[in-house]
C-alpha cells in the first residue's frame, strides 16, 4: 500500500522538504566527500548553527551527534555517573534508560507511576549521593508528558544534580529553559521529520567537567563518544568516526526550513492540531485518550485507547492512506499512537480526526 | 567543483546503483516504517542473507550493524577481553584500536612496524594471557595489506585467542577463510560505495560465548550493542535501536547488485585496475608506491609518495573532474591515496592513470 501518509510516532513522515534536500545533497557529493573536508566542517558548523539557534541553546551548552537517542542513554550513564542515578519512570523508553544504568553497574533509583501518567514530584526520595536525575519531558510509549514546570521545580529542590532530559519526540516543539536542566537530548526521525540513524545530544559544561574528572580518575568513559573526545572533535566541527554525514546535512537543511517558517507559528500550529486530535478522541465512543490528566497529554503523540482490537483501526486507516502506530508493548492491541508532528499539516490531520470520528 | 569522480578512500563515489537504490528506498517509505514491522525485518534479512552470501560466510558468523567501524573497535574490546589485547600496528587505524584497548583500561600490547610496511608475523611476542589479537587486512592510511597467509599462520600458531581482522576497506574485495578468524569488521562507505553512517560487525560462536561470560561474572559489555542483544535482536531480524534503516536497505540492494555481477568478477576487476595504477606510479619520475614489498601492497588503497607537494597534485586533478586522497596525518602532503572500489570502473581508472603519468 503506497502513498500512505505517516502519522506514526517515529519514524515518522519526512519532514516535507526532505526529498528535495537529499537530492541536493546527492548533487552536491555530500555522501562521497571526506568528514575532514572544509565542505564537511562548513555543513557541520550550520547545522549546529542552525540548531543552537532554533532550539535557543546557550553558549554554556554543545551539541553532539550518535547514532542513536538509545546511544545517548549509554554516554550519559557512562560519562556522568559514578554511582548512582535517579530515575522518573512512566513507560518503556523511561524504564529502559534506568536499565542502563543498572546494565552498567550503577545503583540506579527510580520512581515509578502507572503507564499513561507521570510521576509526582513532590516528596522525590532523590539523595544527595544520586548524582543524576532522568526524567522523560515526553514518553512515547503512552504519550505522558511530564510538565516543564515540574523539570525545573526538581532543579530547584535538586540543584547539584545533574538533570537529564529525554526529548526524543517532544523537541523542537518544548521550549525549554536550558538554564535549569544539564542535558537533552532527541531523535531526528521523530519531529523533525529525517531518516533515522542519527541521535542528537545536548549536552552543558557541568556534563563534560563531570566526564573529564571520571576520566582523571580513571573511570571509564568509553572513548570514541566519551565527552571529551566529542568536545575536542566539535570545536574543530568534526566528529570522532566517519558520521552518517547525510543525516548531519538534511537536519541541518530542515532546521533551516523551521527557521523560516518560526518555531512559534510550529509550536502554535502542533497546540491546535493536538487540540483537534483531542476532541476528536474525546468525542468518540470508541477512544479515549490514555493519559487522563490534561497537564500530562502530549502534544506530539497523542494515545488512545481503544474500546475495540487496535490493529483492525490501523489496518482500516490504512486502507484509506493513513498510516496510524499501535500501542507500545503490552498496550499493542489496546492503544492508537498517533504523530502530530510538524510536517503533519492541519489538512492531514483533520482527515485523520475525520475518519477517526467516523469509526 | 561539481561532476567530480570520487577516487578519496572513503567516503568515495557512490556505487553506481546507489542513487536509483535511493528513489526506491523513498518511493516505498523506508525512512518513515517502524523498524519493528515486517517490512523493515523483511529488507534486513534480506540485507544480511545477500551479505552472507557474497562473503560465503559459514552458518557460526552473525552481521550485526553499528554506527561506524570506529565504534565495533570499542564494542569488540568490551565485549571480548578481559585484560590483556594484543595488536598488530602499521599505521593510524590500527594504532586507533589499540588505543581504544588502552582508553577501556585493557592491558594491551602491540608490535609495530613502520608505515608502509607490515609487522613480520614470525615470532611475535604473543602470551597465552593476551585473549584477542587484532590484526588490520588493509590499513587504510597507508595502503599496507597484512596478507591473509599471515593471519591464517598467526590463527595456527595461537589458536586459543579471538582474532579480529580489520577488512573497513578491502571487504568484499578480500576473500577470508572464516574459518580462521573470529571477528572481521568494515564500514559501507569504502568498498560498498554507500553513504557513511553504518558499520558491519561480522562474528563467529566464540566471540559471543566470550561477551556472556563477562557478562555472566558482570564484566561490562554495553548494553544495546553487546553482543548478547545484537544477537537476540538479530534472530528476528531487528536491532536494538532505531537504526539506520536507510543504510542497512541499501547495502542490501548493493550486495544483491554486486552478486549480480559475481564477486569473482569484481575481483578480478579490482586486481586488473590495481595492475594499471600500480604500473603508473611505477613508471613515474614524482611517484613511487609508499609502500615497497609487492605482497604489502593493497589493492583497493593505492598510495603513492610524491617527490613534489601532493596538495598541488590533487588540486590538479580536481580541475580534472578526478578527486584523490591526500596522505594521512603526518604525511598528509606527501602521498596520494587513491581508492580502487567496485564502483570505480575501468575506464576511470585508465583515465587517472594517465593524468597521473602526464604529472
């Protein structure tokens, strides 16, 4: 079935410009060119440009690239923590960085609430010795999003902690404060719309001078994506390995285009087209949004439960082009997932919200 | 300077398929598909069936794929050693993996012998204690091939260690006995002619019953990319993380190309084209082969060292249309590199070839 639009939560559609960006890029010899060329580093430096600029990122903060947001859970256990870290749990991707921790030997603590809420944050049994806190803006698992305000309300009450924020499908939509958190880090084939194959890591300067001292004192950080190597490596506008060099050029291009149209009129458009997937589940005798709470329903993977099996709604969407995720682990047959991301247009998703009433 | 042919040994020219490859890889949604669905396990099997079959890679060998060979370096020593690693050094790549032994707090030992020139393999100092010996086929920097006689003398006399061979640019070129080796790695932005942005990590039985028996006594391995879940995730034909589903399609479509053509043929293709660069810088009064003793001289990384300036060299041939490498590091100004992959055909080959006698 070709021709279908993808609203699922990652990989997702492309952003709608991409197609045009990967020929250009095939024009101009990006995937034959050498990472160490002055093609390369001018390509580079305007894609972390571009995104520094986008993203409003202070000059405190670096932006690094891994293959993956799954690598990134790894470097940041790896070159931040010693001992202990501090988890906020709600869902598969939270559980599966505490995992990481736990699979690299650390005493990893967690707090844990039922799929489709978010932890509360008050009374947060976070020690002093827990020298790092994850907490997951948005879970794509259950489409929970913990509010900013509870991210910097943990700052406060924390503020030697590093703070770890897992952005994967809610960046470049969230405007965070990057004042009060340490490191974020998402996705591209999530709202920005790439191939998948590339992680992006935010990442402060209290970050790296926690790796170099593990480093000083021997610890290991890995090494080729350890901190440090990566730091050393960026300054010059370079990475480490031969990179997916294609994916650092298209994200570039594409933050380019959101620049143009303006993170705000994004950001107003994904709040209007999230309220039209709302209603839409809200009237229906078939849905109901998975997360209750308002404050925790995401704006960019909206969850539904589902009053009938999940896969015969996909498999009748897909029929009329549209092409819907099902629920995450246990949740398969019982959940919709849907994208609303910003390359999914207010036409597209009225269709969808359409054709999800007429069920 | 567009419309240039790519001669750099990686990233290099596209293989000439690539391009069409990637229309088709868009035009059935392969960047936007989960890589849970059936579709996404149908192309890496696919994927990695095609590559076992163009390596003629024995039933106790799995592929698994990873962000760059630079990263399998890492993966290889957190997985397979415990304390002692030993390497066979003759240039900058295999210094690298000998450094990454080094970074993970690994006891490792090295032989070395000069650019250009490959360690003699009669007598290494190689104790019973030293569990992986990693050996560079092609090293890259400097155009010296580690002839696979070597290896198979080195397999016979330490049988009990691990080997694992660095093939990043003479795979599929370089036909192996697997049965001699453990572990063999490369990168698709060499040979394969691809975008960078994946490497391929090829191993047999013992290296995985090593990776769980660290993990057993909680050694670390990793998590995502240990070999014990690239093994669990490979049975199904997945990966642990979102990958890059784009580049693991179109190698598949690649290698199912170049098995269309015989991997015979493309030898002797590689072998003839060789002959023609070798005989030109032979002929030469401004280059000479770095490297000296015929049997060290690779065939798919040809360098030359220059008795004038290499830069002005490659920017002579750029005006040309015929973009070559400059030499590594130190001697970045005084050689060429020049790739002779399965892409570059012929006739591009006699065409540099004559450029560089009319020098």
């Amino acid at each position: 079935m070709k021709n279908q639009i993808y609203f699922t939560p990652g990989p997702s559609a492309l952003y709608f410009t991409v197609r045009e960006h990967l020929k250009s890029a095939l024009d101009s010899n990006v995937a034959s060119i050498s990472h160490r060329s002055s093609f390369f580093k001018s390509f580079y430096g305007e894609t972390v440009e571009n995104l520094r600029t986008l993203l409003k990122l202070p000059d405190n903060f670096q932006i690094f690239f891994t293959g993956s947001a799954t690598e990134i859970w790894e470097r940041i256990i790896e070159n931040c923590v010693d001992k202990e870290s501090f988890h906020l749990v709600n869902g598969a991707f939270s559980e599966r960085f505490y995992k990481t921790a736990v699979a690299f030997g650390k005493e990893a603590h967690k707090v844990e609430s039922i799929a489709g809420s978010c932890p509360e944050i008050d009374n947060l049994m976070i020690a002093e010795t827990h020298e790092l806190i994850g907490i997951t803006h948005n879970e794509t698992s259950t489409g929970a999003t913990q509010p900013l305000e509870d991210i910097y309300k943990i700052r406060e009450a924390f503020p030697d902690q590093l703070i770890a924020v897992d952005a994967v499908s809610s960046l470049p939509y969230v405007n965070i404060d990057y004042s009060k958190v340490d490191t974020v880090y998402f996705s591209v084939q999530k709202c920005f719309g790439l191939p998948p194959g590339l992680g992006v890591w935010l990442v402060n300067d209290r970050c790296i001078e926690k790796a170099e001292n593990r480093m000083r004192r021997g610890k290991n950080i890995g090494y080729y994506h350890s901190l440090p190597t990566l730091y050393e490596k960026g300054l010059k506008n370079q990475t480490p390995e031969t990179p997916n060099s294609m994916g650092i050029y298209l994200l570039g291009k594409v933050v380019e285009d959101m620049l143009k149209k303006g993170i705000d009129q994004i950001r107003k458009e994904t709040n209007s087209k999230a309220a039209i997937l709302y209603n839409s589940l809200n009237k229906s005798d078939v849905f109901k949004p998975f997360v209750e709470e308002k404050r925790h329903q995401s704006k960019t993977v909206i969850v539904g439960k589902t009053a009938v099996s999940s896969a015969d709604i996909i498999q009748d969407l897909k029929k009329k082009g549209m092409t819907i995720g099902g629920g995450y682990g246990e949740f398969k047959d019982l959940h919709i997932r849907i994208a609303n991301f910003p390359t999914h247009s207010k036409e597209q998703i009225e269709m969808l919200a359409d054709a999800l009433e007429k069920i």
